[in-house]
C-alpha cells in the first residue's frame, strides 16, 4: 500500500499518527485505543523533555504504545538514529525486538527499515539481540540494541534509550538491589551521545518508598503519571499528567471515576482492586506516599531478633539500638520494609540464666476457599516476654501430610495446646488433627525421650479470634502493635529473615485488603493475642517476681526454713 507524499509527511511529524497507522496495519486498534491519555503519553515521550519519564497503570499498554513505536519513528525519520532499549531482563529484551521485527516487516511504510542480506562488502546485523535497518550506514552501533538491565551495558552507544519497565519486584526486594538498580542508571548519561541524545523511563512503581522513579525525578528527570482512575488529593503521583485535569472537566469526573472509560471497564477496574489495597495503590493509581509513618504502624525495628527454636530462653532479654559492643543492627538480615531505613535489632543484653518454657500455644487457622493457606504460629512466654518461635503457612488445606506436618511441629516444641481458629466449619479440621496427634504423644518415663520425664501431650481447642466482627486488619493491628512497640516480642532469626513475613508485618494497615496474603500474619497475630491477660504486666514486674522466688527458694534450701517477703526485703 503506497502512501501520499502528504501522509509521509505527517507520519515524519506526528508520532501519534505514526503509531495510529501502526496500530490499524498491526491490527492492534480492537485491543487498545489511542484516546487522549495514549496520545498525550506518546507525544510527551517523543517530543516532550529529552531527560523524562512515564508512569502508567499496569495493563495500559506501554510496550506496545510507547517503547516499540517511537524507536520505530525515530528510524523512520533518520535511518542513522541509534536506538538501545533496555528491560528488565535479557528474555524480555528479546521479546520487545522480535515485536518491532515483526511491525518493520507488516507495516508497509516501514518495510524499507528491514535489514538487507547480507553482502560481500557488508554485513547487516539481526539476531535477537539487535539489528541494523536496511538504509542506515555501516557503524559498529546497532540500528537498534535491546538487553536487559541485569547485564552489562558499558560501552553501548545510542540516540535514544527506552529504560522499558526495569524495575521489578525482583530487583526491588532488598535495599541492596535497589540501590544496585539505581547504580546501573547512572550509565545512561555516558551511553546517550547520539543525536537528540533522549533517555525516557517507561514505567510502574514496584515498591512504595524507595521506587527508582522518584530518585530518577530528583535527578532532574521530568515525570508525567497516568494513573487507572481520577486520583484523590491524598494519593499523591509523580505529577499528575495535566491532561487529567482537562479530561476532568471535559468529562464531568470526579475523583475515583475511570480516566479513560473508552477502553477500561468497571470489570477491569474491580479485578486490579482484587489483587490487593497495596498493588493496586501503586501499580494501578502510581502512588508514591504509602510509607507515611502514620499508615503502617508496625516496624522491623521494634522487634527483638534471637534463636528461640529451643525449649528454653534466657531469664531476661533486652531491646535496644545500642550496647558494650556497639550498635545492635542486625545487618546481616536482609529486609524488605516501606522504610528504607527499618530494620531488625538484637538484644543489648540477655541473662546468663536460661530457663524452659513453662507453656507454649500453637495457632492454626486453617485455609478455606480463597488463595491463603493454613497459617501457623507457636509462641511461648518467659519473664513478660512473647516469643515467636516458628510460623508460617502450609498450602496443603487438610490432607494427611497437613495434619502430619502440624502434629511433628507441635511435638518439636512440645506445644501444650493447639488453638485451631473457630470459624465455619473448621471443627472438621480438629476432628481430623486429634488423632494424628495421638499418636506422637510421649509417655512419662520413656527412654527414647529421656529429657522429657513427664512425658508430652497436646490438647486441641477450637478458639474464637477476639472481635472477631472488627475489620481482620485492625484486628490484627490491635493485637501485634502493642506488643511491638513496647519491644516485648522476640522473633526467632528464621522468622525475621522470611521475605514473606517482612512483607506482611510492614505492608499492614488499617485498609481492607491491604495484603495480597495474610494467612502467615493473621495466625501470628491471633497466637500473640492468647497470652494478652498475662502482657498486662510488665516484664520488668515478672522479672522482679521470679527474682523473689528464686531468691525464697535458697534461703528454704540453705537456711531450712521457709522464707517470707519480710525476710526478702530485710536482706535486699
């Protein structure tokens, strides 16, 4: 199909028309609209700021929209444009070249950007990791290079690089990472010497306070954000893109009303909210403030980090950011918070004296219908102080390897009772538990368990959640912070060090479905709250207490004659 010496100019001019005549030969229209937010998105980004950035909802269409397209235009308009596309892997790179392959070799405008075959005299490259276009010059620069941004790019050249979502919710787990990923930009500056030398970041936020693109933003670069919906005032983007504020008043829309109702559904919109309050607030609506301290009250600071899978623990333990030694960080567990500066403390001091746990609780809320699992925790008590042993979460619902699974954890930490979570029909679940755990009981006296000359038995009780009718997440909000932020919860090194428990602790907040998964969290929470009678008292007083009868019973066993409280405190 030949085109007219008036739309080839046009195609020169106007990247929206470029990419809208791409899109009907790509037959690509019946998927997705070029509507005012699409158009303006690649205007900005190929003619905006040469340093800028653009975020949009996961599922709008960026790669097809924005990093294949405009590198296409740019070659269109001069075949000597040098073009390097990164992703955030090296199979994601290749996927976005085979894509523009496959437009140079459909659209017919395009067609003459194809690589030539190969001659004696020159050699055009195409492979999966770059090609050269059929007009340009011999160069040892690709026409077009694309990799991704785990590997190496030093030393590459270009005219324009497309930074195509290479931030992950890979490489944003750890601050390390993010840092590393943040290192690896800096490169882009010294790779643009081409041309216009544009570098665009095309995007979502993959984390909620220490996101790449804020960082990117303070460096200069220029963002626009096209969220899902109409934003409130409280949720606060990397600048709105001013075309919402016109499609605001074109369209009568008020705030939480779809920005673009031509191609997204109520459907659409209800399904992105499903995946949970904290994806949704970032991926779908790009905000940049869900680390505000008064949002997520629960920190990784406040606990204390300690080996307690034993059966015994000291007299006292101690929470604080110094002692003798130094600091007390626990910089060798790697975290994952909202807060970039959060993170786990040992104790400043522990006892020399180590006692057993005299009770330990084991909390089962078995999984129904939805996609958690059965979570679990075991928690005892010493001298005032919680400690959570062992948690996590079994996906096996109530087969026998479940219930085998439940009955050897709860012998390894010689449970004293199992609290199953009392909702529904989980009494089935106790039903099918008891027996199992029969049969690991241990006698009193029996020689295979010589530590254990009382033997061990466990009880199964079914147990209701305290207000069970409140909001799960103030529920369990009530039940964890009081007890974290006084720093009378120890964590076992196993605990602190599970991403998934970082991740449910932190990201908790007084918002429905504010975790994607809180099956882990929700037991421990529930498990933490058996013991809320007795964390009524400070460990401070049943330090004090046990001091006293300690102190009674050597005065009985070395005076032989039982002591009383007058004798204690006249000998203090």
């Amino acid at each position: 199909m030949s085109i007219t010496t008036k739309e080839a100019a046009r195609l020169m001019r106007d990247p929206v028309y470029f990419t809208s005549e791409v899109f009907k030969q790509m037959d690509w229209l019946k998927y997705t609209k070029i509507g005012p937010l699409e158009a303006d998105m690649i205007r900005y980004v190929a003619l905006g700021p040469k340093r800028s950035g653009v975020l949009g909802w996961r599922g709008f269409g960026k790669t097809y929209l924005i990093t294949t397209p405009i590198p296409l235009w740019d070659l269109y308009r001069d075949p000597e444009n040098k073009i390097l596309i990164l992703s955030k892997t090296g199979p994601d790179a290749e996927k976005t070249l085979r894509l523009m392959r496959q437009i140079i070799s459909r659209v017919d405008f395009l067609r003459f950007l194809a690589p030539k075959p190969n001659t004696r005299e020159r050699k055009w490259e195409d492979n999966e990791q770059a090609f050269d276009v059929g007009p340009a010059e011999p160069s040892r620069t690709p026409s077009v290079a694309s990799q991704g941004i785990d590997g190496s790019i030093t030393g590459k050249r270009a005219s324009r690089v497309i930074a195509d979502d290479i931030e992950s919710p890979e490489n944003t787990k750890t601050l390390g990472a993010r840092n590393d990923l943040y290192g690896k930009t800096s490169e882009l500056t010294f790779i643009c010497t081409y041309g216009e030398k544009r570098i665009n970041y095309i995007g979502t936020l993959h984390h909620e306070t220490d996101s790449l693109y804020p960082k990117k933003a303070k460096d200069g670069f220029q963002f626009r954000s096209y969220p899902l919906l109409h934003p409130k005032t409280t949720e606060k983007t990397i600048n709105l893109a001013p075309v919402y504020q016109q499609l605001a008043k074109d369209n009568n829309a008020k705030p939480g009303d779809i920005a673009a109702p031509y191609r997204i559904t109520d459907e659409f919109v209800a399904n992105a909210k499903a995946e949970g309050y904290r994806t949704f607030a970032m991926q779908c609506m790009l905000t940049i403030n869900l680390g505000e301290t008064n949002r997520y009250p629960l920190r990784l600071r406040d606990l204390i980090v300690f080996p307690c899978k034993g059966r015994t623990a000291p007299f006292s333990v101690a929470w604080g950011t110094n002692n003798g030694q130094g600091q007390s960080t626990a910089y060798d567990v790697p975290t994952d918070a909202i807060d970039v500066a959060d993170g786990f403390y040992r104790p400043i001091m522990f006892d020399k004296q180590w006692l057993p746990f005299p009770v330990t609780k084991m909390w089962i809320d078995p999984s129904g219908a939805g996609a958690d699992g059965s979570g679990w925790a075991i928690t005892s008590m010493l001298n005032g102080m919680v400690y959570l042993r062992a948690a996590g979460t079994d996906q096996r619902g109530h087969s026998s390897d479940a219930m085998e699974f439940f009955a050897k954890t709860a012998k390894q930490y010689r449970v004293t009772k199992i609290h199953i979570e009392d909702f529904a029909l989980q009494s089935m679940f106790k039903q099918v538990l008891e027996p199992i755990i029969r049969e690991h009981f241990i006698e009193p006296n029996d020689p295979a368990n010589p530590f254990d000359t009382n033997g061990w038995r466990c009880k199964c009780e079914m147990t209701k959640p305290k207000n069970p009718s409140a909001m799960k997440e103030t529920r369990m909000i009530q039940a964890l912070e009081p007890v974290a932020t006084t720093h009378r919860l120890v964590i076992d090194e196993d605990i602190a060090r599970d991403s998934e428990f970082q991740r449910q602790w932190t990201r908790l907040c007084e918002q429905r479905n504010c975790l994607e998964h809180e099956d882990m969290l929700d037991a421990i929470a529930n498990a933490v709250q058996l013991w809320e009678d007795k964390l009524t008292r400070t460990s401070a007083d049943a330090e004090k207490r046990r001091r006293d009868e300690h102190m009674k019973k050597l005065i009985e066993k070395y005076v032989g004659k039982p002591a009383t409280d007058r004798v204690w405190f006249q000998h203090r």
